[in-house]
C-alpha cells in the first residue's frame, strides 16, 4: 500500500462514522498530513451540516503548518454554494499546496468543478486514489446520482427449506411462524437505521401488521411505504400511527396529511419505476424492500435491485409460500446465532 492509499484509507474509515447520518449527502473524510503525520482530520456527520474539510481544518493545531501540508479526502471538494460554502475555496484560503482526492463526485453541480478550481489557484491535485473503495462506500449515493433512482436493497427471510411462509390457509401463517431469531432482528432494525426508506407491500401489510421503525437499535427511523391500491388497508394499522413519515403508493388520491402522505399512481401500468422517480424527486436516496414475494418479484423481474440481503433461518416449512429466486455475485456470508446472512450484489443493475 503506498502511502496516498494508507491516507486514503484513514479518509474512508472516518466517512464510515457519518453511516445514517448524512443521507442525502454522501459520505466523506479527510484528513491533513504534514511531514507524513497527521494533524487534522474529520468528516461528514450530518446532513446539512459543516463538510468534512471543515471539521479537518478546524481540528488542526499547528495553523502554521498548512502551507507545507496536503490535505486528503475521499470525495472532491465540492465548489458551488449549497446548505455550506464551497470547500474549494476553503483550501484554497488555508494555502493548502496539494489535495489528493480518492473519487470525482458525480453530483451535477460539482462533477469535476472544485478539482478544476484547485488545479487553476495553483494546487497539486492527485486523483483516483483507493477510488473503487471510495465509491463502494458512496455506492448510494454514486447509484442516485447516475441512476435517477434510490439505492434498492431487497430483504426477506426464508426458512432452510425455501419457504418465506405458510400456506394462504394455514392457520398459523404470519408472525406466529419465526423464521429467525433476536439477532436477526436486531440487525434488520440496524439496517433500517442505515437506509432512508422501507417498503412492503399491500398483503405484507395487512398479513403481519409491520411497524417498520428501528425499535431494536439506535438511529433514525426510515420513511415506510406501503402499496395499497384501492386504499383497503385497515387505519388501524401501525404504518397508519402518524408517528413517523410514511407515503401510500395508491390509485385514489394525492393527499398529505401529517405525517402520511398518499400519493396517486397509475396502477393500470407498471407503477415500479414511476414509485421509484417520485422518492428520487423527494431525495430519498436509499431504499429497502421488505417484501412481500409479489413486490419483490417485481423489483427482480424489473431488474431493480442493487443488493438482496437473505436470511436463512432453521425451521423447515415443508411447503407453503416460495421465497423468490434470484442470481447476482455474492459477496458477503455471515452465520449469526439464528440464522445465516447472504448478501447478494446484482450483476448489471440497471434503470
């Protein structure tokens, strides 16, 4: 590893600390080396709040050593006047010589801007440095910006067998039936801390009664969707509580009302991809599929996904519902204590 990259990595170890926190923004640290030691560092950690750049140069003691220091960030500096000024012009007050810059950022109004800005004051500019891993950890951000669409990662349990649940008339079917256990759970309620919106769809909501919050670990809830057509869905239900936002993909009406909204679609065509434009044009840059296997058959016929995480429990069903079947490059399996995690990543996802 040379000495760019080891940097670099301390760059996206810090821009991991924002993870649920920054959202629309993407993620991003930096740090400020003078001499091969560093002596500023910080990241992004929360939206609409000072960039990383910032928090970095605010940490450094030695002002005087600026001028003699190079400063090293995963993402390029943005150049254009936003919720914060531009970092560019940060650096280029702090008479910093040299920027290393790990990815260029694809968001419209930068896209190359602050890199072009630093080179004319002057400024060394080294680029693509560790630049695959730094878009794997903006991979959400990259996909919104590039795609016009969320981050799409489907989930869904499913027992040794096969099965997502019991048969439509067994009487046992629903939340009576456990695929798998607390540890699976907790880390299903971390995920939804991580992500910026959670959908199921109508017969999930009406089968298992989902609250779709974080009540298991500590973070921010996402927005819940539901799919409810022709608006049958009990008010009694948890996702119509008003306590956190929620959005209702019907063929109704257009309403918002606290915290709910109902928005109208045209359910006479595939609504997938019109669902998908309108949380792009409400900044919703991340989205997990919670099922059922009818909507998640749709997001993989429809060739929408990035990421499926699938969870396999012990109990054998000996038949009942058929989990959905999918192929993709798997790159990550974790046995917990209830179950077993695979995350599959898609082959050519696409809009």
């Amino acid at each position: 590893m040379t000495i760019h990259e080891r940097f670099m990595q301390r760059c996206l170890d810090l821009a991991g600390r924002g993870e649920g926190s920054v959202s629309p923004n993407p993620l991003v640290g930096c740090i400020i080396v003078r001499e091969n030691r560093i002596i500023g560092e910080g990241f992004h950690r929360l939206y609409g709040g000072p960039h990383a750049e910032v928090f970095a140069f605010e940490s450094v003691k030695e002002r005087e050593s600026l001028p003699e220091s190079t400063l090293y960030v995963s993402l390029e500096p943005c150049s254009h006047y936003g919720k914060t000024p531009p970092c560019t012009e940060l650096i280029i007050r702090n008479k910093i010589p040299r920027v290393v810059v790990g990815m260029t950022d694809p968001f419209p109004a930068v896209a190359g801007k602050g890199i072009e800005m630093l080179r004319k004051s002057g400024i060394e500019v080294v680029t693509g440095v560790l630049e695959k891993e730094c878009q794997e950890v903006n991979r959400r951000f990259l996909t919104f910006h590039l795609k016009n669409r969320p981050y799409i990662i489907l989930k869904w349990a499913r027992t040794a067998d096969g099965f997502l649940d019991a048969t439509e008339n067994d009487p046992g079917r629903g939340r009576s039936l456990r695929i798998t256990g607390p540890l699976s759970h907790r880390l299903v309620h971390r995920q939804r801390t991580m992500e910026d919106a959670v959908l199921v769809g109508t017969r999930t909501a009406q089968n298992d009664n989902p609250e779709l919050t974080a009540r298991e670990w500590s973070g921010e809830n996402p927005v819940r969707i539901v799919i409810d057509r022709k608006l049958q869905l009990p008010a009694s239900l948890h996702l119509f509580d008003g306590k956190n936002k929620t959005i209702v993909f019907n063929e109704e009406k257009s309403l918002l009302s606290g915290n709910i909204r109902w928005e109208k679609m045209d359910f006479g065509k595939d609504i997938t991809l019109e669902m998908l434009g309108k949380l792009y044009e409400w900044n919703i840059q991340s989205l997990v599929v919670e099922g059922g296997a009818f909507t998640l058959r749709k997001f993989i016929g429809a060739n929408l996904w990035d990421e499926a995480h699938i969870y396999t429990g012990s109990p054998w069903f000996f038949g009942g519902l058929q989990a959905p079947a999918i192929s993709g490059v798997i790159t990550a399996t974790e046995q917990l204590e209830d179950s077993v995690l695979t995350v599959i990543r898609n082959h050519e996802p696409q809009l």
